[in-house]
C-alpha cells in the first residue's frame, strides 16, 4: 500500500468511525431550538484560529482510531462556569459523541461560603474555613480552581453524589485528590458503610496531589479525615477529580464567582493540578468581570497582561496544549447603561490569539453583538440582571460551544 492511498485510506476510516458517534445520538446534530436572537452563521472557531486547535483535533483523531485512553478538557471561567450550567450541558453533549470518562474536577463549594453547582449534592461537617482569588488570598495556598478549604477539626466529613440530575452515570473507580500532603495533614479516608468488601488504595504521586484507586465503582463520595499520628493537626483541600476505567472524554469545569483576569495567576498550585488533569483542551472564558468596570477605571494594558501570564502557566502544564479563548457575551452594567468596554476586550483575545497561537470563539457575535443581551432576556435566555443566563440560557450557550468545536473539527474532512 503505498504512503498516499494508506493516508486516504486513513482519513476515509476517521469520517466512517466519527459518523459512527455522531449517529448515536441524532439531536447532536442539529440544535434542539432555534432563536432569533441568535446569529447561528456566526457560530464558528474564527475564521483563521481553528488551525490552532489541531492538536486536540488530532488526539480526537486517535481516539476514534483505537477507542483508548482519555481525552481531557478543562474549562476555567468564572460565574458563569462554577453554576456549572452551560459546562455541564457541554460535558454531556461530547461524552454522548465520545463516551464517558467520569465527571471530572469537582469542589464542595458550599464549603466555602458558595454555591454549589446543582447538579451533585453535598453534606458536609466539622469547622471549615477558607480562602479565595477574589478575596486577598494572603497566607493562603490558592489550588487550581482559586479556591482553598482548611480544617483543624479531625470530625470534618464530606459526602459528595456526583450525579444528582441523573442524565449521566458518574460513577467512579479512582479519584485524583488535591490536598496538602505534609506529615502533618490529616489523612483522608474513604468510606462505604453499605459494602463491607469496599476498600481503597491510596497512591501518592506528588506533594499536593494522590491517587485513590476503589476495588469496585463508586456512586458517592463519603470522605472522611483521620488523626493517626499526634503532630497532624490540619487538612488543606483544592479539589478533587472523578474518573471511572473507561476509555471517554472528562470534561473539567474550572469556575470562580468573581473571578477577574488576574484571578487565576494568584494561584500557587494551578499549572501543577492542571498539568495533573493531563488537558488536551482549555478553555478560557473569563472578561464579564474585568469589562464590568467603568470606562475611566478600564485597564487594557492590565488585562493583556494578566492573560499572558495565564496562557504562560496554561501552556507550562502541558507544552503545545490547545487553547481556545472565549469573548465574553454582551451585558448592561449596574446603572442600565450598556457595557462599551467589550470591544476592547475582543480585540485583546484576537491579539494573544495570533501570539499564542490560541483558538477564538467569539460568542458575544454569536449571541447577537452589541445589545443582544436585551433580546436574551425577552426569550427567557438571561436574567434580569442583563449580565447572567438563565439555566436554559446557559444550556443553550453549552450546546452552540458544543457545535462550534465540533464544526471545526468535521471541516477538516471536507
């Protein structure tokens, strides 16, 4: 065979074995409703920058050839991504095309003073404390999702059901734990009180980051903490991620309330549990916040900056790693008047685009540009506020992300 027809031959194999996914599910194809405030031609990686996501593109390549491994994307934003509304609809859209990996990095926010994302459940106890990005975050070891909770109660627990909304199965055989791992941590335990043939094995791979591996899948996670020895007196937590043994995709969702430009880079151990989640896509949706400001108080200069440092710590957990960027939508500040400070923004993202060589979604085009956010809020798509989504809002958000990715991806075959 020679090397051109076993590349035709190849390519040929890719369009068959992606139909093949595509098919299972028809409604990924199309979208589920049609609003006319939504420029639907638009939705596309931008013209130019979908180059740039090949390298995801080929590892979605090999996964359909050998139905192996694990394709790993991290989404990091802020409170439009720790609701989890518009990830979670996203996540399940590519686990329906590629298989389920397992829910992927989670957080008991309401352990920080926080929402929860509503789509898995948590009781906790003990005295807990934390800290934040968007707070000062002095004294404190920021984990990746700019969070950390801290105990010195060796009574604390928490119970996390990570498929509450029932529309995947989230079970899970291993579980990636971030926490402090000094000889003076409090040591986590896991529980099962409904099998007694439940066991686990924990296998530490770095300071701040074990493997737990479960005997059998795991439907809840039941942790609780242990004294073993006199010196430990408390336990540091940034998350933890959930993964079962099949081959399929993980889709992380990285989110903080408040969260600016700048947030992110505050954090000590970000590029070391990114570089353990092993992306192959990220995601950054970040800029409401930041644009959110008055016009005299806009700080151009501040915010190309702040994102050049992010992309230097994304690209240092995993060189040659695709990025694609996300314009923020359109909003109305607080005093009615419409945001003008979005322009500027986009035109910074399509500047680091071109110097790191990063993928564009332009979702304020695709949502309508300047003042659509008013007939978003007319269609039940964003709120009252005129700056967050509704639930449907948010879904309708995830499945053009969704479209728009996997666009992309199909042209090449074209």
């Amino acid at each position: 065979m020679t090397g051109g027809f076993r590349m035709i031959f190849f390519n040929i194999l890719l369009v068959l074995l992606f139909t093949s996914f595509s098919n299972q599910k028809n409604d990924l194809v199309i979208f589920k409703n049609v609003y006319p405030c939504i420029d639907y031609e638009k939705n596309s990686i931008s013209n130019g920058t979908d180059k740039f996501l090949y390298s995801f593109f080929n590892h979605l390549d090999h996964f359909i050839k050998t139905r192996m491994g694990k394709i790993n994307i991290v989404h990091i934003g802020d409170s439009h991504i720790q609701a989890d509304y518009l990830t979670n609809e996203t996540r399940t859209l590519f686990q329906q095309t590629f298989g389920n990996g397992g829910r992927g990095f989670i957080f008991p926010f309401r352990i920080a003073n926080t929402n929860n994302p509503i789509n898995y459940s948590l009781i906790f106890g003990g005295k807990w404390s934390n800290c934040k990005a968007t707070q000062s975050g002095e004294g404190c070891t920021l984990g990746l999702n700019g969070l950390e909770i801290n105990t010195r109660d060796s009574n604390s627990y928490m119970i996390i059901d990570p498929e509450r909304n029932g529309r995947m199965d989230y079970s899970f055989n291993s579980l990636k734990l971030f926490y402090h791992t000094d000889e003076d941590s409090y040591s986590p335990i896991f529980e099962n009180k409904k099998d007694r043939d439940f066991f686990f094995d924990e296998q530490p791979v770095e300071d701040g980051y074990s493997q737990f591996f479960f005997n059998k899948p795991q439907d809840t996670v039941n942790m609780r903490l242990a004294k073993s020895f006199p010196a430990q007196n408390h336990f540091q937590f940034y998350g933890m991620s959930l993964e079962n043994n099949n081959p399929g995709l993980l889709y992380h969702a990285i989110g903080l309330n408040g969260a600016f430009t700048k947030t992110y880079n505050k954090s000590t151990l970000f590029t070391k549990e990114l570089s353990a989640l092993e992306p192959d896509l990220v995601i950054v949706s970040l800029g409401t916040n930041d644009n959110f400001l008055p016009e005299s108080r806009y700080c151009r200069f501040c915010i190309k900056d702040n994102l050049r440092t992010m992309l230097d710590n994304i690209r240092a957990s995993k060189p040659g790693v695709s990025i694609l960027l996300v314009t923020p939508g359109d909003f109305y500040l607080k005093n009615g008047t419409h945001n003008n400070n979005n322009g500027s923004y986009r035109a910074i993202l399509y500047e680091l685009a071109e110097e790191y060589n990063c993928g564009v979604w332009d979702f304020n085009a695709v949502m309508g540009g300047d003042y659509s956010i008013k007939a978003w809020v007319k269609y039940g798509l964003a709120r009252n506020d005129y700056v967050h989504y509704s639930k449907k809002g948010y879904e309708v958000q995830g499945e053009l992300l969704y479209r728009a990715i996997m666009d992309a991806y199909e042209k090449r075959f074209n």
